[in-house]
C-alpha cells in the first residue's frame, strides 16, 4: 500500500476517487458538506506536492444519465469547500473528457460527471475502467465509503497503474483507525456494539472477540446473548436462530480472558408502539408481554464503568430505541461516558449508520475523536475482511 506522503506530483494529473454522494434538496442544494469536506486534505496535498485533480464520483443510484443525479449541481459547493475553482466536465470518459483533462495545469480540479451514469461502472466492467484510466497519470483511491465494492472507479481501475496507485488521505485515516480498533490500540480496548439485530453484526462480533479485550452489547442484540445465559426475555427482540452462536461467542470470551458485558437491567414497554405502560425489569428476568426498549440505570452504571477505565473505545449502535425519548436515556448516558473518557485522553471512535444518527441527535459530537466516514466499508473491514478498493492498492499486477 502506498500513501502520498512526499511523491513528486510535478504536472501529473492525479485521477482522485472521491466520495461526493452527497443528499440534495429539491432544488439540488447540497444539505449535508460532510463528504465534500472529507476530500480537503488530499486535494490539496496533491496540488502541493505539484498535480492537478481529475475527480471521479457517484451520486445517487442513477439507472443510466438522469440530470438529477448530475454532479454538476454540486460542482459551486466543492469549489466554496475546497477553496479552488472547480471545473466540470459533461462526462467521465471518452475522448473529448480525456481533451479536457489532458489540458489540466497543476492547481486545477476537474470535477468529471456521474460515474455511475455508466451500469458498467457498479458491473466492475474491465473496459470502462480502462477508459476512465485514461484522464490521467496517476490513481489515488480516497472514496473509502465505497471501497467494500468491486466497482471501476474504485477497484478494477488500479490494475492499469501498476506502481502509480495511491490511498488518500482520508483512507489513509480509514485504515489507520481500523488498525487501532483491531489491531493496535492502546488498551485496554472496548468495542460497543449496539441496534437492533446480532445478525448485523455477527461477523464483528466473531472477529472483533479476537482483537479487542471487552465487547459492551447493548440495545435489542443484547437479548439475544441473556437469552444463552439461560435468562428470560419476554417479548423483546431475540433471534432464535442466533442462540448457538451467542452461546460459542460467550464461550471464546471464557476461555480467551475477554469480557462481554450485558445489560443487568432493561426499560420495558407492553407495546413497541404504544408506550403508555414502562417499567423496570432485571434483563434477564423480563416478563412474558413486556419488551426491553433501553437499557436501565443499573446497565448505564456498569457500562460507564467498562468506558472509564477503557484506553481505546470503539462504538456502534444504539443501546435502546433512542428515536423515542422515553428510550433514548441508555443512549444519551454511553454519549456522556465517552465524553468523560475522551477528556481523559481516550481515543474515541465511532463508526456505523445509526451511531451517528444518535450523536446527531443526543450528543455534542465535538468530543469523538474520529467519525467514520464509511459505514457498510467500516463494518466489513471490522469483520476482518480486506476490502477490494484496499486490496486492489497493494495488488502490483
Ligand atoms: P442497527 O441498524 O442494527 O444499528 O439498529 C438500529 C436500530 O435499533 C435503531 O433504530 C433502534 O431503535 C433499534 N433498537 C435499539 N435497541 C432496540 C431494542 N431493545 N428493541 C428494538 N429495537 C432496538
């Protein structure tokens, strides 16, 4: 794998995939910059190490060209983010786009339309990866949101720059945090795995029971695992199919010395809908009719005491339905515990769709350390697997 660090640039016409699948109002107005800030740092890199930008994006899911899903509705906000004037091209390949941006000087930034206009493009068709290869001189994959995929733009194109291929900064970032999860970190090392199903998160689970030295399950996963304790769980989300491997998950924690740590009590309604009734239940004595919604107080102390004096944390998931506010105290409270362990210089990152939902919503995210920006490319890499985007980088063939 190779990282830009202090490659001579000079006049190369550096072929960036971004990730710039950003969400649009009905009046095509950028709502969220978060992915275009996300590619700052190494454009600018590359124009400082003496290249020119040739970006290559999806937006959207279009089927064929769709000017709702054109790029060139985004192309004012990348210019005002990356401080630059941006260039838009109508297509992402052929000769009149290679004209284009074979007419770069270093400095400049070509934005090239939807790549994804192309069904060849999520095919990982071999031609058309070779097509876009032809806008530049060198590969540098920073679009660390799609690396799980085997698509052109993202892995099939690194085979035509032997030698030339690079991760950006961003993935570079990626990777780095990926390693202190599983590999690295100061420990000892937490990993939080919330939301609603184990299936989801399974994998992870299997994996990360081999990396990390505690595992927190919260939210409805968790009655799946009290469940193979032998407990009782009412009515709560539970997944029958699954007991086996909580059960061989809960045995690998034994005897490797890991710790799993379950909720000791849940906040339980009558109904998922309907939550006039609530009560208190020991989790893993909940009553037939009745189903765990949030974690209790007891839980909320146990966890804050597994953060605290934890040295490198990892979270994912909710610990309740924290949609509703009469669910959302478990939630809120793992927030402030990871506030309370970052001001003591805990590295704290979070990952994963609905945890930053969650933040969002209940918590100043200022105190995280790092925010992923892949979701499905996070969750794989944490599985164990090497995603083909990263693979396709260190491949010399
Ligand atoms: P996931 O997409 O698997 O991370 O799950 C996130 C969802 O899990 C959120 O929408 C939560 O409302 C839901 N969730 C969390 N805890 C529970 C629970 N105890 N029972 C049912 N759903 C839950």
């Amino acid at each position: 794998m190779f990282f830009l660090d202090n490659q001579d640039l000079t006049n190369k016409k550096a072929i960036i995939r971004v990730d710039l699948n950003v969400p649009l109002d009905k009046n095509n107005n950028v709502t969220d910059t978060t992915r275009i800030e996300a590619c700052i740092e190494t454009v600018d890199k590359v124009i400082k190490l003496g290249g020119s930008c040739v970006l290559l994006s999806h937006l959207g899911r279009p089927k064929g060209k769709d000017d709702k899903l054109s790029l060139k509705h985004i192309v004012d906000t990348v210019s005002l983010i990356l401080k630059r004037p941006v260039a838009f091209h109508k297509d992402c390949i052929g000769s009149e786009a290679e004209l284009a941006t074979s007419l770069l000087k270093p400095g400049q930034i070509m934005l090239m339309e939807n790549v994804r206009f192309y069904e060849e493009e999520t095919a990982g068709d071999t031609r058309f990866a070779q097509s876009l290869s032809k806008l530049g001189d060198i590969y540098i994959n920073d679009a660390f949101g799609t690396c799980h995929r085997e698509h052109s733009s993202t892995a099939v194109i690194s085979k035509f720059f032997p030698g030339k291929k690079f991760a950006g900064k961003l993935l570079q970032k990626e990777l780095e945090v990926i390693s202190q999860i599983a590999d690295e970190g100061k420990k000892p090392v937490l990993a939080i795995l919330g939301g609603a199903k184990v299936s989801s998160k399974l994998k992870i689970l299997y994996n990360l029971i081999h990396k990390v030295d505690r595992i927190i399950i919260g939210g409805g996963m968790a009655y799946t695992f009290i469940r193979a304790k032998g407990g009782t769980t009412g009515n709560s989300l539970f997944e029958e199919e699954l007991i086996e491997n909580a059960k061989e998950i809960l045995t690998i924690a034994e005897e490797s010395g890991k710790e799993i740590i379950l909720p000791e009590d849940s906040l339980a309604s009558t109904d998922f809908d309907n939550n006039d009734k609530i009560k208190t239940f020991k989790t893993s004595e909940i009553e037939e009719g009745w189903m765990g919604l949030d974690i209790g107080g007891e839980s909320i102390e146990k966890f804050n005491k597994a953060i605290i004096s934890s040295n490198t944390i990892f979270w994912n998931g909710p610990m309740g339905v924290f949609e509703k506010e009469q669910f959302a105290l478990g939630t809120r409270s793992i927030c402030n515990s990871l506030k309370q362990a970052k001001e003591k210089g805990v590295n704290v990152i979070v990952g994963g769709g609905d945890s930053i939902a969650a933040l969002k919503k209940l918590g100043n995210k200022e105190w995280v350390t790092y925010i992923s920006t892949g979701g499905g490319a996070l969750l794989e890499s944490l599985e164990g697997k090497i995603l083909p985007g990263v693979k396709a980088l260190s491949d010399d063939s």
